[in-house]
C-alpha cells in the first residue's frame, strides 16, 4: 500500500499451515493466533476492562453498527475515541456493521448505495454504506478497521450467494477509496457462502485490492463445521502469507483449533460470555453446566486444569449456589472463566505450533468437542 499502515505482522514460526505470529500496533503486541473478547457496546459483557487485562486478553472487538447508534460517535468523540471511552488501552478492531445489518432481515434494504433499515432501538429511519462505515471506525479510533460487507445468508442460493460476493467486493473498493490514508489497518472480507468456487474467487480478488489483512466472513452463521471447513479452506489458500487472517464470530474449541491448522490468527466469538451468562462453563472435558444439582457439594473448581482467577479461587457448588439465588456475580464468574480458558487454549496451540506438535494437540481437542460442541460432557 502506498499509505503507511501502523500494524506490523510477522509470522515467526509454523507447523504445517498453522503458525504463530505477532501483530505490533502503537498501543501494543498481540500474540497470534490470537481469541478477542467480544465487547458490543464497548465492554465485554458482565465484565470490567480491568478483568480483561487480568485474564491475558491483548486485543479486543467493538461493534461499530451498535455503537453508532448508541451512544453515538458523537458522544464517544467527546471522551477522545472509544479506548478513552471504554478504558481499555489495548488494540481494538471494530466490525463494520456488515453482519448486524444481516440480522436485521427483514427490517433492512439492501442496494448498491448501502442498507436503509429501522433502528432497533427507536425505529427511526438509518443508512449505512461503506463512507458511512469507514468514518464511524476512523471517529471510535479503532486500530483495525474491517471493510463494509454483506454477510452472504446461509442457506444461500447459487445465484444468491454469488450476488452477496459480488456487491461485497465492489463495497470493499469503496471501503478502502474511504480508508484514504487513515494509518489504521484495513481489512478486507472474503465472503461467497459455503462454495468452494465463489470462496476461491472472492478470495483471490479481495487479495489483489491489496488489504493490511483478512477477514473470512459468513461462516458460523448456520452451516455445520463439515461445510465451513472447505469453504475457509478454499477461502485461505488464496490470501497472502504476510498478512493477517481473521476467521469472524467463530469462537468453538473445535472450530479454533481447525481454522488455526489452515493458518488462520485471529478470532472472535460472543459464544464464551453467552454460555456463561446461562451457567455453563468450558472445561478440558468438554461443557459443564454448574446449575446441575450434582455440584451442590463440590468444592472442585470449574476446572482442575484451569488456573484462571476463578478457578483459583470459587468453587463450582459456590458458583452453583449465586445462580440458584439470582445473583450477577454468578455470570460475570462464568463468563470471565469461559473467556480466560479460551485465551489459554489459544497459548497452547502457540506453544505446540513452535514445538512441532500442533497436530497432537489437535487431535486431543477434537476428541473432547469434535463432536457438537463437547455435548456428551455436559
């Protein structure tokens, strides 16, 4: 790229395709492959930045659809930009809106210029396009700024699905002609559903419009894990090797550890605070659900092989017994442990990418949740 982009990426060692890096940003290192907490609203929810930092989190995401319409980027600007507002000083990378606006459905109208829809807060009429998008990354002062998509629907016609691809990549055109010379990193998204061919190509040409890195978009969002895999594979066998890629809203242990064996950095997922708002916990054997009536007694941690501050300290019964009551404390203790054993899985896939013994780790991953989700341990 002409301009000057402030992230550096530099992969220091591989096993097979998996491999790990570093991304460098003025505001700090992160390790890859790397896991993002996901914080909407600018925190991850039921939890304080400063549990963030404590449980190893290096970068996190904010959601720039929900941000613009609340509080504004008005509001944000007065603070400074969204790490003053938030107080969270590491990297941020922001969505760009692409997949809420595909879960507006119906509520939302699609065209070349962008999506009109209706506030889902008060139902006011909003338009969102690529200018529109790229500025509101720029005013939240995100250190990754993700291109304005269209999330391809899953299941998806042929012709459906190769018109989403289409409309995405001239809109990623758009989105980098907006970028201008703004020093953030730019990522562009390879869309095109779960064939293999539109997956390629998407790939290829989203590659040639020469992005700081890449996003794989429209994948956890129906199909199972035996259709995404070929589609992210087609998709990364076409991106650059120097530069990131990020699989988007895929936070399972078994979808992690296959997207990281065909070379994918980057995560993110909503899936480890929504389990643990309803009690249930990841553990190295799987899915626990702490509500069960089995841990009214048990003085065990949620998991024996977990050394998070959690588990370092709360029972399972004690955890069993804030949820019986009604008590908060209950998920904020769940989610916080749900998102720090995820960060260290990520650590040891690292470690077993510079060892040369991913593939081992693999396999024992997959044969705890290979199979939906780890749902014969819950």
């Amino acid at each position: 790229m002409s301009r000057e982009c402030f992230m550096q990426f530099n992969a220091s060692a591989t096993d097979g395709k998996a491999r790990r890096g570093e991304m460098t940003f003025p505001r700090g290192t992160v390790q890859t492959p790397t896991f993002m907490p996901v914080g909407t609203y600018g925190t991850v929810k039921g939890m304080l930045p400063r549990d963030i930092v404590e449980i190893g989190a290096e970068m996190i995401l904010g959601n720039t659809f929900h941000l613009m319409l609340r509080p504004g980027t008005e509001v944000i600007k007065e603070h400074g930009d969204l790490h003053d507002f938030t107080q969270w000083q590491g990297p941020i990378l922001t969505d760009s809106g692409g997949f809420q606006v595909f879960s507006l459905g119906d509520m939302r109208k699609i065209s070349e210029e962008g999506v009109k829809f209706q506030s889902p807060i008060d139902g006011s009429p909003v338009f969102i396009d690529p200018e529109t998008s790229m500025q509101v990354q720029a005013d939240l002062g995100s250190d990754v700024v993700m291109i304005f998509d269209e999330c391809t629907p899953y299941p998806a016609t042929e012709k459906e699905a190769e018109d989403s691809m289409q409309l995405s990549l001239r809109w990623a055109q758009r989105s980098k002609d907006a970028h201008s010379d703004n020093p953030s990193a730019l990522f562009g998204i390879v869309q095109g559903g779960i064939d293999v061919n539109m997956r390629t190509e998407s790939a290829q040409r989203t590659a040639e419009l020469n992005f700081d890195g890449y996003g794989i978009g429209g994948l956890s969002v129906g199909e199972t894990r035996d259709e995404m895999v070929p589609a992210l594979t087609a998709a990364v066998a076409h991106l650059p090797v120097n530069r990131p890629r990020y699989l988007m809203g895929v936070g399972d242990p078994a979808s992690l550890v296959e997207a990281v064996n065909l070379g994918v950095d980057q995560f993110d997922c909503v899936l480890q605070t929504r389990l643990g708002r309803h009690g249930t916990a990841l553990t190295s054997t799987g899915r626990v659900n702490l509500k069960r009536a089995e841990f009214v007694l048990s003085d065990e941690p949620i998991d024996t092989q977990c050394s998070c501050m959690v588990c370092r300290r709360h029972s399972r019964g004690y955890i069993r017994h804030l949820f019986q009551v009604g008590e908060p404390t209950a998920s904020r203790l769940v989610s916080m442990h749900n998102v720090a054993w995820t960060i260290e899985l990520m650590n040891q896939m690292r470690r077993a990418i510079v060892d040369g013994s991913f593939a081992s780790l693999r396999e024992e991953i997959l044969a705890v949740w290979g199979n939906a989700m780890g749902q014969a341990a819950s």
